[in-house]
C-alpha cells in the first residue's frame, strides 16, 4: 500500500500541532485551567503515597483548588496537599490508621518538599505509614516460610488466658512481657503499636488473633474490657511474639530497584 505525499504531509503536520500543544502546555502559565481539566478527564496521575500511585479522583474531593493552587500547577498543588490534611485523608481512604505524630513526620520529610517538578521516585517518599504497610506484607510472608509458623495452629485454638500465658512462657521471643506471661497490662489502644490498633478487632476477647509488624509476628490476645472511661476503654492485653529480621536491607534492596514515575505538572 503506498500512501500519497497529501496525507503525508497532512499527518505530519498534525503530529506537529499536538507537539506545539504539548509545548505550550507545559510552558504557558494560562495553561493551568486546561493541566487541570485534562488530569480531571483523563484521571491522571497526581502523585505517590503510601505505596500507590494517587490519581486526580483520589486527591480532588480532598482537596479544594483555589486560583493560586491552579496558577501554581498542579505538583506544587499536591506539595501544598501533603503539607495539610491531605496524607491523613489518603491513609483513611486506604484504610490505615496512622497518629496524629505520624502523620506530621511523614509531612515533614524532605523528599516530599522538594521532589523535584514533573517527577515523583517510587518510594522514595518512604513514609513511615508506607513502611509499617510494606513491612507487614513482607513479614508475613518470611514467617510462613519459617518453622516457628506451624506453632501458631496450637496458638489460635487457645481461648482462656491461663492456655495462653502457659504457651507465651514455651514460645514466646519477647522477654519482656514473656516474665509475665506475656501480659502487658490494661492499656489503651495509643500505647499499642500501630500495625496492633489497624489490626486488632478489640471486641473479640479471649480469641487470638495475628498482626505483623516490622518487627516480626504478634500473637494478641485480649483477656478482658474496662470500659470505666467511656471515651477511651482499657485493654487487657497479653502477647506471644516471635521475632522475624531482615526488613530493613529488604527495603533497602527494594529502593534501589525502583524507578521514576513522571507525573504532568
């Protein structure tokens, strides 16, 4: 099939309009509204947080966009979003469940002041949310490789906390809480690790239940309820651990891997 010099020269003189389109829309400071308008039709990419890519649809409706906002582009939007409410509406959206001191930490970190316009590096943003998130993930799966994995069959079954203090003293890596049976007190649920708290059902008593951290695998056990202060109960909590390592050159591993995604601005 040959094809004639007229629908040549026609098709690359359209390629050519797009690119100049394409110019102008990253260079002309009018051309704001239409970044806005396309990331809002086209749903693209706004930013990395929390281990995912967070498209327009996810950052709009937490986020109003006043006329500086849109003069300033979209990245320094999303700068400005993350210095504000904005990590602590997209970890809710995820389901996570960070403090209030987490999520100011994550807020304050350099890499996300100043990463640089129009490119966001895979992780490295690497919020402490993110790293709780990722650290499970990969905990959970070393320890069901590891043989100390088959004990939790016997665990699980327990349902008394007398069962499960006589099993923290056999099994149990956390020397601590193990001289006591592993019973940490009654305590409320902001003195618990966060994974713990995201994790946990606290209305189930006396049924164990597992939670991975960073630190290894958790066994909980909640013996019982004090619900005297109506605005924050008491646990009374007891705790098999068993400590799995290794995360931290894992993620260091995993860094190194990661490429740039790049984002309109």
């Amino acid at each position: 099939m040959i094809i004639s010099k007229k629908k040549l020269v026609w098709f690359a003189t359209c390629i050519l309009l797009v690119l100049l389109f394409l110019i102008w829309l990253y260079t002309h400071p009018a051309s704001s509204t239409v970044k806005l308008l396309l990331f809002k039709r086209l749903n693209l990419p706004v930013g990395y947080a929390y281990g995912s890519v967070i498209r327009y649809s996810e950052f709009a409706p937490a986020y109003e966009f006043s006329n500086n906002l849109q003069n300033a582009g979209i990245n320094q939007a999303w700068k400005i979003f993350t210095q504000s409410k904005g990590l602590a509406y997209l970890a809710s959206q995820q389901k996570l469940t960070p403090s209030a001191a987490e999520i100011a930490q994550d807020a304050a970190l350099p890499a996300l002041a100043s990463a640089p316009s129009g490119e966001v590096r895979k992780f490295s943003i690497v919020t402490n949310i993110n790293r709780r998130r990722l650290a499970a993930a990969w905990v959970k799966q070393e320890f069901q490789k590891d043989r100390r994995y088959k004990m939790l069959a016997d665990i699980l079954k327990v349902n008394s906390q007398a069962d499960f203090s006589a099993l923290t003293m056999k099994y149990s890596e956390d020397s601590a809480s193990k001289s006591f049976g592993g019973g940490l007190g009654f305590v409320q649920k902001n003195s618990l690790l966060p994974e713990v708290v995201s994790s946990v059902d606290f209305s189930k008593v006396e049924r164990p239940q597992i939670v991975y951290s960073r630190y290894g695998a958790h066994v909980i056990f909640i013996n019982a309820v004090d619900t005297q202060d109506l605005l924050e109960p008491k646990y009374d909590v007891y705790q098999i651990f068993f400590k799995v390592d290794g995360f931290d050159q894992y993620l260091e591993k995993k860094l190194a891997q990661e490429k740039n995604i790049f984002l309109l601005d």
